[in-house]
C-alpha cells in the first residue's frame, strides 16, 4: 500500500495558508449481485489469459518524433520493420532462471528457493470502481473540512477519464503529467485543463522537461523523500489514482479565487498530501479518524475481491516443492488482517513462511531497520524488537538483509546461494528496488494488460483517452514500460495467471520486453530503448 508506507515515512506537515504560498523559485452499493458478477467477470477473463494467441513476432521502430501530440506525425514518417528471429545472440542478463534472447523472456520457478508477494494489487485485488470513489470522496472531504477549500469541491464529480497510474504532480505548478520512457512531458494539464504543446514547452522549455522528475528517471529513490516529495508526487498505484483528480480540481477553484502571479506556488499538493496522511495512518485504523478505514471497516466486501482458490492452491504446491514463501506488505498488520481475510480467507497466514506488514518499501530493501514483535491476537505492533525473526510468525518492519539470511538458513544454506523472487504491482517499490539494489528477481502486476479484451470490469477506471494509454502514448513508450521492460522478469494482469503454471514449467514469453500474455497493442510498433537492465 503505497500511500500507507510513503506517508509514514514523509512526516507531518504544518497547516499552511489555503492554496498558495510566496516563493522565489517552483524548486524552493452497489448492490451485492453487482458485485458478485464483478468478480465473476475477473475470474472468467483471468482464465481465459492463457487461451490468448500471443503477440506478432515483427516489431515496427518507428523513428523519433516530436514528443507533443500536436506535432507528431507518426503515420507518415519512414518505419524500419525489424523482425527479431529465435537466436541465442542476445547480449543481455543470463541467469539460472531467465534466458534472455533477441526474442523473448523465459522464467523458470523451479531456480528460485524464495518467493515473495505483496499483498494489496497483487494477491489480492480490489473493486477499483468502488475504492476509487470512495477515496476520491474521502480526500475532497478532508480538504473541506481540515484545509478550509470551499465546499464547492465537493460538487465536483468524480471524472474516471481523468485517471491513470504512473501519472506526477508538479505541486508548485499545479500540474499533472505524463511522462516518456525518457522523462520527456508527453501530456499534462493545469487543473484539469489539459495543456497545449506550446503551453508545455513555455513552462518546462523546448525539451519538456522538468529537472525534479528527470532526477526522478535517473534515480527514483533519490526523490522518495526530502524537498523533492513535497514538490513532486509520482501516483504508482490503485490507492494514488484518485488524488490527481482531487488535485486538480483543486487547483481549479483556487484559480477561479485567485489567480496565483509570478513566483508564487501552489500550496494544493501539500494539503492533499496532508489528506492521503490522514486517511492512510496506521494510527487511524483502529479509532475511526480515517473514513476511508472506518469504510473498509463496515464492508470489505464491497471493497476487495476474493482471491480466486487457484492461486491458494498454487501457494500449497510452491511450498510442497520445498520454496520458502513470504508476504511483504506496506500495509499494517490491523489492515493486512481484514484484507487479506476478505480476499483469501481466515486462515491465510498458513501459505507463508514468514509475514511481514508496515514492511515501508522501497527502505525495506535498502536499509537496516530492525523487526518489531507484533501481537497477532490484538493485531497490533508491539514496542520489542524481534532479535530472532522466526518461521510462521507475523513482524512488522525489518530489512531484507535479515529476512533472507532466516530463509536461506531453513534451506541450509547461505544467503549467497539461494535466489529470490518477488511479485508486486508497484513498478518502483516492488520491481525497480529490489532488482536493482538487492539480488532479486521480480514479477510486474499490471491489470492494464486486461483492457484489450474487451471484458475487463474496470475499464472506465483504466483506460483513459485524456491520458492515453498506460504503456505508450502514439509512437512513445511510457516511463512505466520502461521501467517494466528494463527491471521486470514478466509482467503479467494478475498472479492468477502465473498461477495456471506449475512450479517445474518454464513460462516462456514471446517478445523482448516481458510482457505476458502478450504484448500490449500499443507497444506493437514500439521499441523500447532499453532492456534488461536488472
């Protein structure tokens, strides 16, 4: 949960003047039987993944064009059709589990002694119609009544079409942008208006970018805190969505108030990080401060979807086959508790080896923080840290360094000699870390590979036309599919997919990128620049 676990570690803020503030620089119920068929509808497409025919095998390069809508002119430049032919030339990472060649990527489950999983958006998934709305509506509110907006914001309706994943604020600008797999600004809006090429290129200059998300580019980490997160938010998942468009919108009305003049910055980003604090605080869970957990609360089923049994069942066989399993989540074990109850039932801790909640990734993977005991009964944290981490227990916090070093010694051996690997839907907590500062290997989650069929239930929450498409806008990857091209095993919709395989079966994927079960259609004409960076 990367609002729960970002918040945490950002701080508390004071309460700043209402929506601006002086600087000298932009640096400075549904009813139940709708729900039901919901799932239903996700279960029958998720099965019907591997009936998919997979992607062609020609990729079309087509040349560098201008960045802006306006002025690509893709169809009528020359494209060079490159086909990439099954040859061992491939010049990449080799390893025991991944066969990278001019073609495709393969992963082999069998080579690997430890797996793990996130929890939220990838072993279990949520409603999105219903969380969206619910922290859309949540967010408004607090701006409302803790930050003193106008209660016109909460007339505002809730635009699906403005949402998307992978999308930045630019908090002293009030804007919200896409960007390429170079940090380029493909498209942006100030407020919900969406900007012209020109208007692009007068504020972020003629190569349309912005010095604090290209810092983010080259190192992601190097922006997670510090004066960067409280000018710049990068929205990675499900839970971040809906906070662009509460930004925006906000930035209207204090447009319509007061047009801010030279040097002067929204305060916008600040408030509304102030509300993802609130609503999101693991304090908040239990003493009902927070609508969206009091919420969760009353009807997680109206909320998460149940797992389908398969991948319990697939859990089962990975652990019969001697693996060692864990479950790595940012959300707090009260939380992790309900959810993962709603979604695979009761006794859910007995598929893992090891679990561990308010885990704060992406610093799980890169720092030495210790674990904390947690009592399972009154699921709380408690105030001891946990000198021995042991098997079937739940802990909070920690570090990887240790975690592994417990599971390579109930395989008897050293850390050294046992390979990991992760699954998780957040492309920077959950893949970019821990592939590349810790010896992983990991899986992408994305249900934006679920739009092409047609069937997917989610569709008006995922598949923008003010955005465009997740992977690529025109004839320009997306920074996520180079991220996910570049750090990823695979990336497949769901776990349920990867569950249809047993744990000897090599799952092969028929294009250079990872992507599973097929490409999607916007990178079909699309080279990826980079690959296979991990």
């Amino acid at each position: 949960m990367l609002a729960l676990g970002r918040a945490a570690a950002v701080g508390a803020f004071s309460a700043p003047a209402l929506s601006l503030r002086l600087a000298t620089s932009t640096k400075t119920k549904t009813k139940t039987n709708v729900h039901k068929q919901a799932q239903t509808d996700v279960r029958l497409l998720l099965r019907n993944l591997d009936k998919l025919a997979q992607n062609s095998m020609t990729l079309v390069r087509t040349p560098p064009a201008a960045v802006g809508r306006a002025t690509r002119e893709a169809a009528g430049q020359q494209q060079t059709v490159r086909r990439f032919h099954n040859s061992a030339a491939g010049n990449s990472r080799y390893s025991a589990s991944t066969i990278m060649t001019s073609y495709h990527k393969e992963l082999l489950l069998k080579d690997y002694g430890i797996v793990g999983f996130d929890l939220d958006g990838t072993l279990l998934r949520y409603n999105l119609h219903e969380m969206s709305a619910l922290i859309y509506q949540v967010l408004k509110q607090f701006l409302v009544e803790q930050k003193g907006y106008d209660r016109d914001l909460l007339l505002q309706s809730l635009n699906l079409d403005f949402l998307q994943k992978g999308l930045f604020l630019d908090g002293p600008r009030g804007n919200v942008l896409k960007l390429s797999s170079e940090a380029q600004i493909l498209r942006a809006t100030h407020g919900t208006r969406l900007l012209s090429d020109t208007e692009i290129q007068a504020i972020y200059g003629p190569d349309r970018r912005w010095e604090i998300t290209t810092a983010f580019y080259r190192d992601p980490l190097s922006t997670w805190n510090g004066d960067a997160s409280t000018q710049m938010r990068s929205l990675l998942d499900y839970f971040d969505m809906p906070s662009a468009l509460v930004f925006a919108q906000a930035v209207d009305l204090v447009d319509r108030g007061k047009k801010p003049s030279a040097g002067e910055e929204y305060q916008v980003w600040q408030d509304v990080q102030a509300g993802l604090m609130n609503i999101y605080s693991r304090e908040n869970f239990a003493n009902d401060q927070s609508l969206y957990f009091k919420s969760m609360r009353a009807e997680p089923e109206r909320f998460v979807l149940r797992t389908d049994p398969s991948v319990m069942n697939w859990l089962g066989e990975l652990r019969k086959s001697g693996k060692k399993l864990f479950l790595l989540t940012g959300s707090n074990v009260d939380f992790a508790n309900l959810t993962a109850t709603q979604a695979l039932g009761k006794d859910w801790r007995k598929y893992f080896d090891f679990v561990v909640t308010y885990a704060k990734k992406p610093g799980f993977f890169t720092m030495q923080r210790p674990f904390m005991q947690v009592d399972v009964e009154k699921l709380a944290e408690l105030p001891q840290e946990a000198e021995d981490i042991k098997a079937g227990e739940v802990y909070s916090q920690g570090n990887w360094h240790q975690l592994h070093a417990a599971m390579a010694g109930m395989l008897q051996k050293k850390p050294s000699e046992v390979k990991a690997l992760y699954f998780g839907d957040n492309i920077i907590q959950d893949v970019y870390t821990p592939v590349k500062h810790r010896d992983f290997d990991a899986v992408a989650i994305a249900e934006e590979l679920l739009l092409e069929d047609g069937k997917y239930p989610y569709a008006a929450e995922l598949d923008s036309q003010l955005w465009g498409p997740y992977f690529a806008l025109e004839c320009t990857p997306t920074l996520w599919s180079s991220f996910i091209s570049s750090y990823a095993q695979l990336c497949v919709p769901s776990v349920e997919q990867v569950a249809q395989t047993v744990p000897d079966k090599r799952i092969v994927c028929h294009n250079p990128y990872g992507f599973s079960p097929r490409l999607p259609k916007e990178l079909e004409t699309v080279q990826l620049k980079s690959c296979w960076r991990g």
